[in-house]
C-alpha cells in the first residue's frame, strides 16, 4: 500500500505543477512581471485545493505540507524560464492537467465525505478541487473564466465526484471506487478535448 | 415559535433561490454554457453567508445544511430553462431579493452578535451576508459590481444592521429587533427601486 | 517594552489607514457611488491580513480588535470626503504604504512563525499580507491587479520576510530580526519608488 500511496502523492504533485505551468503561459498574455506570473501560477495550482480546505475547515493541504507549495513554485519559474526561451505549445500541460484534475475531484470528494459533508456537498467540494484554481487564475487575469465557456472541464470532474459518492454508498471498496471515478472524469476530459463535447451556451431572451 | 421558525427558514430559502435566478439572469449576458451559469447563480446566492461563515469561523452554512445548496442549485436550473423558452423580465427577481436581503442582514447580524463580535463588525457581518455574493457574480462576469454603482441596496442592509445592534443593547426583545431592522431595509430598498435613490457618486479630482 | 508595542500598534493603525485611503483614490477612477468606495477601502486595507488569518485559521484581526476596522473605514471616508474637495496627488500615501507594507509583512510572516507554519509558507504569509488587499482592491475595480506590473512592491515584501525567517533560525532576537526584516523592506521599495527598479516583464513567446 505504500507504493500506491507514494505514486497517489506523486501523481498529486505533478498535477499541481501542471496547473501552475498551465497558468503561467495562460498569464504570459498579460505584461505581468515575474511576481505577477508567480502569483497567478500559485493561484491556479492551490487555489481549489485551497478553498476546498477553508470550506470545510481542515488545515489549508500546502501550509500542512509545503512540498505543494514548492512544486508549484518551482514549476511556475520552469516555465517562466522556458516560455522566455523557446515557444511553449499552450497543449503541452493538458494531459498533466487533465490528469490532476481527475485526482483533485477524487481527493476533495473523499475528503469531504470523510468529513461527514452530505452528498452534494461532497460531489461539489470535488469540483471546487479542481477546477477553482483555474477560476482565479482567470480573474486575476481579468478575463472571463474559461471554463465557463470551453470544452467540458468541471462537468467531467462533476460526473467523477458524484460517481464517487454513489459508489461509497454501494460499499464499494475505497481504492476501487477512487480508480473508476478518476477514470471517469479522464474518459470525459480527453474525449472532450479529442471531439470538441461542449455544454449549451446560455442564450438567455434578455 | 415553530411555525415562526418555519416561516423564517422558508423566507431564508426563498431568498436564495431568488438570488440564484437573478445570478442567472445577470450571467446571461456573457456566453457562458451551462455549468458558467450554476457557478454564478451559486456564487451569487452563498457567496455572502460563506464569507461570513468563514470570517466568523462558524460552520458553512449550506454544508451544515444542503438544503440551501440544493434550492440554490433548482432555482438557477429553473432559471435557466425557463430564460430559454420565455423572455424574463430583470425585475421580477427584484421582489424576493430585496426580501432575502432583509432576511439576510437580520441572520447575518445575529450570527455576529451571537458569537460576542463588536457591533460595528456584527453589523457589517450584516452587510456581508446580503451583498457578497452579488459583488462576487459581478466580479465572475468580469463587470464592475453593480452593487458599487446603482440604487441604494447596501445602504439599507447597512441601516437595517445598525438598527439591529442598536436595538440590542436597548435590550428590545430579540423577535422584535429583528422585525423591526429587516422592515427597515425593505422599507429603504423597495423606496430606492420606486424613487431612485442613489448615494453621491464620487467624482474625486485626480 | 509597552512604549514599544504601543508604536507598533500605532504604526499598524497608520499602515491600515494609508492602504484604506489609497484604495478610495484607486477607486476614484471608476464611477462608483460612496459605499463603493468604502468597500474598495476596506478591502485594500483589511484584504491581505484577512486571507493570512484564514489561511492559518487564526482568529480574523479585525474581528479580534475593531480598532483596525474604525481606522480604514474613518481613513476611507476622510479621504472621499478630502478627494472632493481637494487634488489629492495619488504619491500622498506612497510613504505610510510602504511603512505599512513593511509591517505587515513582518508581523504576517511572525504570525505564521508562531503557529509553526513552515518556512516557505511564512514567508509567504507576510507578502500575502502585505499585498493581497491590493489585489483585492484591483480586481473589484476590473483591472489587471497593479502589483503584477508596476515598481518593486511585493518582491520587497518577500526579501524582508526571508531575511526575517532566515534570522530566526540564526537565533537573533525577535525585536532586532523584525527592524532588520522591515528596514529591509522599506529600503526596496523605497528604492524601488525613487529609482524606478522593476521585475522583468513576462514575454513568452506564445
């Protein structure tokens, strides 16, 4: 069981870099300087996890652990460097981020419920995990968050979590449960990329 | 008392409900898809007791108790459909929202006071509580909050709070107290949306 | 050893009271009515040493001591009422705001230190303190947040909380580490302000 953890904690950490790699190049199309690139990476890889963690009143998951915090400065700066030098294709963190993605929704859904959160709750501490980051990181880019508008992002991670949820309530083995709701929220992310699967946009009559 | 209990849980979530509908329509300006418009209408209808919540250091309150969540979540989906088939007016949120508002600044205040806050941060724990989340949704939409520019609405949060606390060290009962401030903002918001009334915009000479 | 902490009490007051005016002069841009300008204040001044309470689940400070809260809000509406008046020159509060600055990034980063917050993660929390009601400020105003692009600021914040971290575990005394740490940080952006020093602006190649 300790090889599985150790690889649950590495796969955790690569997602954390991914989203601050991510948010760095997402940043790079405003004149920030460096600190503001560093903000914004740190915003995007720690700020679900983050609010998550405020929500339910745990200790915040990087001030318990700074190796979070580390990667993600690290990554952060690896890219800035990179990004300076040669021409970073934006796609190049999808899969680590897709990746993460799936594991954060496992992560804060199992949190959550271990905390004893209802259902929903739990479902959407799940979702707030994963894709919360990407919220900030967008406002504090002042833009319009992209995931209320792009390929299906939150809807997979949503789909995982309340899998996860209906599973537990099935006495389905935890690490089982964990594999087939993270699995769910990868199928549904990589086809969302491959096929371009979107929700409806909103065309309110206002 | 239970009936009076009832009454007040039931206006609590109708208030959320009405302003989940109203973060819906607010967000249709903006092409968001489906899960964009939950997120909004959420924001706008929690954002304001959960920051409370969390400066207060109490239990979120829809955690504590999904009802909240779940009527936010209905009212924002019921919202959405129905503004894809029928034109919805902007103003027939109006009316319930300006009721939650009341409703919110009462619960919002007695909660601070409840945990021995200082008046004038029980008072804007009030304040919190009604119009966060609508300066949340705003700042989601990526707009100047709407809450900064137009009739007065936070003003009237803000006098029924005073009254409240006021109230309280006059040692008026505490059903009474409550009465009285939440009339008080209804009374001021429903005469700002019929006569206008609006603060002095600053025009600082810069 | 009291005239001392008194000083330093006063000179948070002060530092509390430059950001609140500062951020009403920021705001002054924006149409924006009274309350506005008085959230925007708020914000600015009591922004940055929220986040660090929540984050490190201390009690909010201006909830434990409403003196910080009177301070912004009089600061607030003293310079609103002055800015109407009088051509307020936007450097007026460059000098408290950098002694503010530098106070609170070594009280931010001693507060972390107490609760035996890693290293990185104390760091941190004194230029989260120092800054993020900036962000804050910036971001209700729908601009790019000021700090990511300007003058040296936040990267004078976390030069002195390093230094202050690093004397720490070099076991130099606490008074003496924090007048090293701010003195430190007042140095940077003082000359930061007066020679125009700047982090290199992000340019990937995108």
């Amino acid at each position: 069981m300790i090889a599985i953890d150790t690889l649950i904690y590495s796969i955790g950490l690569a997602g954390v870099a991914a989203q601050a790699a991510a948010g760095v190049l997402e940043a790079g199309r405003k004149p920030f300087d460096m600190f503001g690139m560093v903000v914004v990476a740190l915003a995007a890889a720690l700020g679900g996890g983050s609010l998550r963690d405020l929500l339910l009143d745990r200790k915040v998951f990087w001030i318990a652990d700074q190796s979070y915090l580390i990667t993600a400065l690290a990554a952060g700066v690896a890219a800035f460097a990179l990004a300076r030098v040669v021409r970073l294709p934006a796609r190049l963190f999808l899969l680590p981020d897709a990746v993460g993605l799936a594991l954060f929704t496992v992560s804060g859904t199992q949190a959550a419920l271990a905390l004893d959160a209802p259902w929903l709750v739990a479902s959407l501490m799940g979702v707030v995990t994963g894709v919360f980051g990407g919220i900030v990181r967008d406002v504090l880019c002042n833009e319009v968050p992209l995931v209320f508008t792009g390929e299906l992002y939150a809807t997979a991670s949503w789909a995982g979590a309340l899998l996860l949820v209906a599973l537990g309530t099935l006495e389905v083995s935890h690490g089982w449960a964990a594999l087939l709701a993270g699995a769910l929220v990868l199928l549904i992310r990589l086809g969302a990329m491959r096929f371009g699967w979107r929700l409806p946009v909103f065309s309110a009559r206002l």
